[in-house]
C-alpha cells in the first residue's frame, strides 16, 4: 500500500512505515539545551517563572536568615531551613536564642505537619486556619497582627530594585543580592 504526501503543488510517492518509531524516555534533570536546574529557585506559577522569598524576622522587624524556593513550591518546605539557621543575641550574658516563643505565620503554614514541627521545638504557633481545618481555639488574634512586620519587611526589600525583579540568574546570587539588601537594612 502506497500512501500519498501533498506538499503543496508538488506530490510525493512513500512507502508506509513497518513499525513505529518510538523515542527513549527523557531523562532527569536540567534539559541539555540550557534549561532551568531544579536548584535555581525558578518555579512555573500562574504569572510565568517566579521565585518565593522566605524570611525569618525579629520582633522589632529586622531580618534574620532568608530561604529562596521556586514560585510552585509550598511554603512550608523552606520552613525547617528557616527555623535551623539565624540567632538572636539575648539583651544580657549568655548564648544566642535560636529558638523563638512564638511564630506568625499565614494560612499557607496551617498544616497539622507544620503545627506538629513547631510543637516538637516547643514553639506556640500563632496561625490561622484554613476553612477546611478544625479552628485553634487558642488562637492570639493579637500576636498573629504582628505578622505584619514580615510583610513591611518584604515591602522594604523591594526597594531595591534588583531584589524585586531577581535580575540574576543564579540562584545563589540573587540570595546574595537578598542578604545585601538586608544588610543594608540592619545599618
């Protein structure tokens, strides 16, 4: 059996393929022809490629550590880098507190995973929870308003232009162009 091609005003005679032509499984990782490393904090979310700044931040609003994901990911991925890095110095002698009292957080670390974390380093979290959860009742409305100050916090990182729009490319430079702007916000 012949089957005929049409390309335009010319016509072409091929004999039908005896078998199907099948391509081996792509493998893992970054694509050969330069694609995205899943290590560079680039994440499809609905505005395009994004990346998700996580800050951990002292009461006073000062940052402390920051973690960088891909705009997909969840947020309580960066939450145990977070709580493992960054010190506050304690007003008098001794050590540096790593550990705080409480934390303010979003509805996006209302997890029981997230709560069972805290509770294991004996933190009381000061988080709402989401329509489809049972509600705390020993919820502080009063604390969970300091959540603000993270969010100041973000809004004054972004003046600096290269933090808001991550001209770099790099993982890695981007979060140092982060920890630059918040030395800067320490000075």
């Amino acid at each position: 059996m012949l089957v005929v091609k049409s390309t335009g005003t010319s016509t072409s005679w091929m004999p039908p393929l005896l078998g199907r032509i099948s391509t081996p499984p792509a493998l893992a990782g970054p694509a050969p022809s330069g694609g995205e490393a899943p290590d560079e904090a680039l994440g499809r979310s609905q505005g395009g490629f994004s990346t998700k700044l996580h800050l951990r931040v002292e009461g006073g609003g000062k940052p402390i550590i920051a973690g960088l994901t891909g705009g997909e990911r969840h947020e309580q991925i960066a939450l145990e880098d977070l709580l493992d890095g960054g010190a506050i110095c304690r007003s008098g002698r001794g050590r540096p507190r790593l550990r705080p009292r409480r934390l303010a957080g979003d509805k996006g670390y209302s997890s029981p995973t997230a709560r069972r974390r805290l509770r294991q380093r004996r933190i009381s979290p000061v988080i709402p929870t989401r329509k489809d959860q049972r509600s705390q009742p020993t919820f502080d409305r009063e604390a969970y308003r300091e959540r603000n100050t993270v969010e100041r916090l973000i809004n004054r990182l972004k003046q600096f232009r290269r933090i808001a729009t991550r001209y770099e490319k790099r993982a890695a430079n981007y979060l140092a162009m982060v920890n630059l702007g918040m030395i800067m916000l320490w000075l």
